[in-house]
C-alpha cells in the first residue's frame, strides 16, 4: 500500500515471527516473507534477513534503511510494482474520492508506478490532502528525479513498515494477547 500507514499493509503473514528473539531465530523463509510484506524486494529481504541477528529493532531499522539504500534499478522496479494505490477513509466525501482516484491514475500513467509516500507521523484527518498534495507536487518532475523520491519514500515506507511490524509484535506479548 502507498500512502496508508503500515498498519493498513495487513496481519503480519500467517505463522510469521513474533517480536525481534523470533524473527532472529526464523528460519529464512519466515524472515523474508515478513520482510517482503514491507518492501516487496528479494534481494532487500535476503539482504536483511542475511544480516541476522539483531541486537535491538533499531538495529534491524538502522540495516533495513541500509538496504533501502542500496536498491537497484531493478530491485526498485520489483518493489514498485508491488505497491497499489491507497483509497481515501470510507468517510471520505465523494468528491475527494474522486480527486484521488484522478491524481493517482495521473501519477501512475506518468511514470508506470503507483505513487508512493511514507505517512508515518501524519494525522489521520490530514493524510487525504498530503497524498493529494505530494501527487500534485510530483507530476512535474522528471522521470530519474522521481524514481529518486520514489526510493526514498519506498525506504521510509519498508522502515515504518517494519517498526509497526515490531510494535505490534511487543505489544502483543506485553499484553499477554
């Protein structure tokens, strides 16, 4: 997903590690599959699943952000075409639905991806405009000069990703769920 949070990437996949002793001690697989449903990069994933283990999140944080670095073309290519259009809060006028369903399709059929932005720390009520500003802004630039804010979104949105991933997990044993 874009522009949602990570919270709205979906449950972390089925059997997948909990908190950071299980995703250490996950066998490859299990890692990279967690890691892949925050950037949808095989060699991001390997790279950060290889690196294994991880002292402390903001370790696996500090490597994926390397990584996120590091992408290729190609990697870059791979991730994006995993990425989809965010949709507007169901709440949300029909109007604004609509101006996010033009500015999307404007983006996309300008530079053959969807748009991507990194919301971490943005309010609710404030991330329709924020997206629909970031798109209106965006459309201007030259194709390598997006795909250079495209990657450093996608880096934010694959770290942001990841923390809630974390979160979720420790709060989960915190509470005893």
């Amino acid at each position: 997903m874009t522009a949602l949070p990570a919270q709205h990437r979906g449950p972390a996949p089925h059997g997948a590690p909990r908190g950071l002793a299980g995703f250490n001690a996950a066998t490859p697989a299990e890692a990279q599959a967690l890691l892949l449903a925050c950037c949808h990069s095989h060699r991001w994933a390997e790279r950060v699943a290889a690196h294994r283990p991880y002292p402390t999140v903001d370790a696996l944080l500090a490597a994926a952000d390397e990584a996120g670095y590091d992408l290729s073309r190609a990697d870059l290519d791979e991730a994006l075409a995993a990425e989809c259009s965010a949709v507007p809060h169901p709440d949300a006028p029909p109007a604004a639905r609509t101006a996010l369903r033009a500015a999307h399709a404007a983006y996309e059929s300008g530079f053959g991806h969807a748009f991507v932005i990194s919301l971490d720390g943005v309010r609710p009520g404030e991330r329709l405009d924020r997206v629909l500003a970031g798109i209106r802004s965006r459309l201007g630039n030259e194709p390598e000069e997006e795909r250079v804010i495209a990657a450093e979104e996608l880096r934010r949105l694959a770290r942001a990703r990841l923390a809630f991933r974390f979160s979720e997990a420790l709060t989960l044993r915190h509470t005893g769920s």
